[in-house]
C-alpha cells in the first residue's frame, strides 16, 4: 500500500457496506418455500466488531430488502443498517450529517453500478477483485479477497493497521 493509500485509511471514520457482492458472494440461495436465504462470512464479521471497538462507525447501505441483512446487521450489532435503499448516496449524506461526518471521512465498499454514486462521492472507495470494471476504475482500493470471501475482513484489517484510533 502506498503512502496516499494510507492517509486515506487515517481519516476513515466510518466504514459503509453494500451488501450483495461484498458481504456475501453476491449469490442467492432459494429454499423450496421460495424465502432468499444469504451467505454471510464469519471471518468479515469479526472485522466488523474490532473496527467499532476501536471507534469507527459501520453502516450497511443495500438495495435489497432482505430481512436477512438485517438480522446480520443486529447479530453485529450494526445500528446503521439501510435496506431497500434506491438513493444510496442521499442515505450516506444524510448518516453523515447525523453522525457529524463528512463525506472524505467515509470508506464504502460496492461491487455494482448502483454503487457508483457513493464511490465517486467519498474520500476512501473500495471495491473487490471480483467488481466490474467500472467500480475498480473508480476505487482507490481494491481487495485481494472477492465479495463474500473475507474482502470486508481485508479492509477492517487494514483501517485498524492504519488508523490513528486503532488499539
């Protein structure tokens, strides 16, 4: 990581997730009844909960409008957790403006065209190896690890090494 890469991870103060594509593999998983059941890794919610325990705000901000994300989000104890969303970008501004934050404070995480917005708006965006293109081109960081796989740990790592209000 170079040195502007990490005077972007210094100023994160808080951290906004998609969902589909970057908390889990982006696939859906139908039961015989027809419910949508979703993957989440382990390994990136552990990362979550080191990120807020060293104070850094976590939000989920999805277009879909699974209960499975919020039942994910309580698990974690995510209070920030937006579904169903259309305008991603005026959700984050209006988190922003109650969490007193600006815009360059945030690093968010999507894989997918409706994530453009945000990406383009933020100070530190983020995408995963497996994002179209459009997404890496607009990403100052792009994980090792695909949606799904242990990105979002990768990145939750990376704001702890590099943060001045990591432990």
């Amino acid at each position: 990581m170079n040195n502007s890469t990490k005077l972007h991870f210094d100023r994160v103060r808080l951290l906004a997730l998609d969902v589909d594509g970057i908390l889990t593999d982006g696939g859906l998983y139908y039961t015989e009844n027809g419910e949508v059941c979703k993957k989440f890794n382990v390994k990136d919610g552990k990362g979550i909960k080191l990120l807020m325990q060293s104070g850094i705000e976590v939000a989920i901000i999805s277009a879909n409008d699974s209960y499975a994300t919020i039942h994910r989000a309580q698990k974690l104890g995510i209070d920030n957790c937006f579904i169903g969303v259309e305008d991603k970008l005026t959700v984050l501004k209006n988190l922003c403006d109650k969490l007193d934050l600006s815009l360059s404070q945030v690093a968010y995480m999507g894989d997918d065209l409706n994530d453009l917005p945000i990406l383009k708006a933020v100070g530190f965006p983020i995408t995963v190896a497996d994002a179209i293109s459009e997404n890496k081109t607009n990403s100052i960081y792009i994980t090792e690890a695909v949606g799904g796989q242990g990105a979002v740990r990768e990145v939750c790592n990376l704001l702890l090494q590099n943060s001045f209000v990591a432990n």
